[in-house]
C-alpha cells in the first residue's frame, strides 16, 4: 500500500486494527498470463498470447510507455464501459479513432498487451511509436483472479471478462475512487453510524464532515452537542468544573446517540474526550470507529506497526478502533484524503466480515452493555463481576 502525499501532508494507508488487512504487495501468487480470444474465436480461450509472461510484460511496458500516456487520475468513463454481472465483471475499453498497429495494419490481437493482477489492470498497444498505454486503473474496486480473465476485440473495442475474488460484493465501478467508495461502503454499513475518534477535535471534525456529505450520513459533533446541552462549550467547562466533567458530559451525548442510525460524529480530542478514556468506550462502539492517528512515523510500515503496538499492549484508548487512519502531517486540504483513506479500510474491514453491521445492531438493542466484539447472552451485568460463558448466539 502505497504512501499518498497530500500537498506536505503524508497520509499513510489505512488498515484495520481488528481484522488483518492484506497489502497488494503481499499479495501477489495470481499474476496472470492472459487468455485471449479474437471476436471469430471466443471459444478458444485457451490459446495464449505469445509474449512475455504479464510480470514481464508489466516492468515493460512501465519502463516503455511514454509517460504522457500512464493515467493514475480517476478512469475517464469515455473510454470504458463496465458491466457487474455477479460472479464476473465485462468492461469494454475504446480504441482510439485511428491508432493503428505497429506494422500500420488495423490494431488485432497481436498488437494488443493486457496485463490483469489482482488489484490493478493495464492496457497497452504496440503501435507504430512504440507501446502506447490506453487504460489503466492503478487500484481496481475489489480483488480478481488474473488467470481466469479473458479478453478479445470486438470492432474497435477490447472486451474483458474478469472474475472476482467475492462474488457478493457489488462493484459501483471498476476503480477504486471516492464516488466508488461512498456508494459501496455505504451499501455494507447498512445504515450503522460511524465515529470519529483522534486527538484533535478539528481534525475529527473535518474527517467526519468529508465521511458525512461522501455517505449521505448526518455530521453530528460531540462539541458543539456540548456547547447546545449546557451553553458551555468544553474548555470552558473543563475550566470550571475539570476534565472529569467534560468526559462525563460527552460521555452522555454519545449514550443518547447510540441508538441514532446513519451518523457521522466527530469527538473530542485530547485527554477530556471518551475517546481518550479506555475503559469508557461503551458507546463508541455503537458505530464503526475510525481512528485519525497523527503520527511521526516517516513511512508506512513504521506507521502501521506504531497502531499494532498500541493495539497489542493497550497503550492507547484509540487502539480500540475498527479501523486507523494514520496521518504524517495536516493541512486544509487533507480532509478528502484522510476520509477516503478510511473509507477504504472501513471497506476492507466489512467486507472481511459482513455480519459486521447485524452485530453492532444486536449490540445496541442489549444496551450498549461494553461487551463488545463479544456479545454476551441477554441479562448479563457488566458490573456483576462475574465471568459468564461466551455466546455468539445472539448475533
């Protein structure tokens, strides 16, 4: 997972902090050799073009493509078509009015290059002035089997058909991007709220509002819920009352929202906020959590093994997180970035375990008892003291 700079702002990958969230450089025994059929001969999708092996063939045409030609904006959907059909997916790319192939015939198979991995497809066609990349889409919605695609060219178009990895996930489109990502991860919260928790109150706050407006989904804030419940706003209280105050206070808003369905909200940052407090994630954990990490980690890995750390020894109250978003800087424009970083690991992780949402559904109508991820059977009283056998029964 690569590093994203966001004008000096570095936001690193998002991740999961429950589930583990395999890396596309992980991943990557299926790279395929491509079967390939023309349009009088779809039937013998055995036959395999005779170049390079696609690993190959990926270095090469990276090293050769002419830079003006490798597209890592968002798809331009001119050129493209896609189908969703369940198990398998159809795109039909356009060839250029006018390109030719290198010998100058029209362009065939022959002259065509696909190279499908599991996260990411590339099109090339040798023509005259060398290979020239036609589409690519850096980071596909979902996960393929590259050795089951098939492609062949009908007319002036080079028709795909690839096979996903999951066949109940619905692709909105074929790449990975914010449209994308609102529209699906939306479909897998089936309604269930979303919280923002981190150390600063204004960064939680812009992540959300980003979250809100992407997933249709109400922005709600626990400071100015403050400010309107007792015409104090946090530091004021704090200021009179103390820290324990505040928490107590949010702690209350958060209890009365629990129950609240297709929010986005933003908590307090700092040592005062629920977020901060590890034995006070009752509420929270109504929603899906996602944790803005500002991080001093210089790369990724370090940052991803910074939150496992805290994960394992319990060093941070935010470690309880779904999910973290781990930011190396922060600037006005970081928000969209930072949000579409959690959207994608919010993405992973329901997808890693659908029945997530059912969950958190049955864990509010028990009452938000803290016995989360592990539901405990109707009657159990958390402050009873009492070690009660597990149930996943109720979920």
């Amino acid at each position: 997972m690569a590093s994203l700079s966001v004008r000096g702002a570095t936001l690193y990958s998002a991740t999961s902090l429950w589930a583990p969230l395999v890396s596309p450089r992980c991943a990557s025994p299926n790279r395929s050799s491509v079967r390939f059929a023309d349009r009088h001969s779809l039937l013998c999708t055995e036959t395999k073009a005779n170049w390079k092996s696609s690993n190959s063939v990926s270095k090469y045409l990276r090293r050769s493509v002419a830079k003006s030609f490798v597209c890592s904006a968002a798809l331009d959907t001119s050129t493209h078509e896609f189908f969703d059909d369940g198990a398998e997916l159809e795109v039909r790319v356009r060839i250029p009015d006018g390109m030719v192939g290198e010998d100058h015939a029209p362009v065939s198979a022959r002259h065509v290059n696909v190279d499908s991995q599991d996260t990411a497809l590339f099109i090339a066609v040798r023509s005259p002035q060398g290979p020239r990349m036609i589409f690519s889409a850096m980071r596909l919605y979902g996960r393929v089997k590259p050795a089951e695609t098939v492609w062949y060219i009908d007319d002036s178009e080079i028709v795909l058909s690839l096979k996903k990895t999951d066949d109940d996930v619905k692709w909105p489109s074929l790449e990975e991007a914010w449209a994308s990502l609102t529209e699906g991860v939306s479909q897998l919260l089936k309604g269930t709220s979303v919280y923002v928790v981190g150390g600063s109150t204004d960064i939680n706050w812009a992540v959300a509002k980003e979250l809100a407006a992407g997933l249709e989904y109400v922005p709600l804030q626990t400071q100015q819920l403050i400010q309107d419940y007792i015409n104090k706003s946090p530091v004021e209280l704090a200021a009179e009352e103390g820290d324990k105050s505040v928490t107590e206070t949010e702690s209350a808003i958060l209890d009365s929202l629990s129950s609240h369905v297709r929010c986005v909200v933003s908590t307090l940052g700092g040592s005062p906020g629920v977020g901060a407090q590890l034995g006070n994630w009752r509420s929270l954990h109504a929603g899906f959590t996602v944790w803005i990490n500002q991080t001093t980690a210089t790369d990724e890995e370090t940052a991803e093994q910074e939150a496992a750390r805290a994960k394992q020894d319990g060093s941070k109250a935010y470690a309880q997180a779904d999910v973290v978003v781990a930011l190396g800087g922060w600037d006005e424009n970081s928000a969209r970035p930072a949000a579409e970083g959690a959207l994608r690991a919010l993405k992973a992780f329901l997808e890693g375990d659908k029945e997530l949402p059912g969950k958190k559904s049955m864990y509010v109508r028990l009452g938000c008892r803290g016995d989360w991820p592990d539901i405990m059977p109707p009657g159990w009283n958390p402050l009873s003291g009492k070690e009660e056998a597990k149930s996943t029964a109720y979920y």
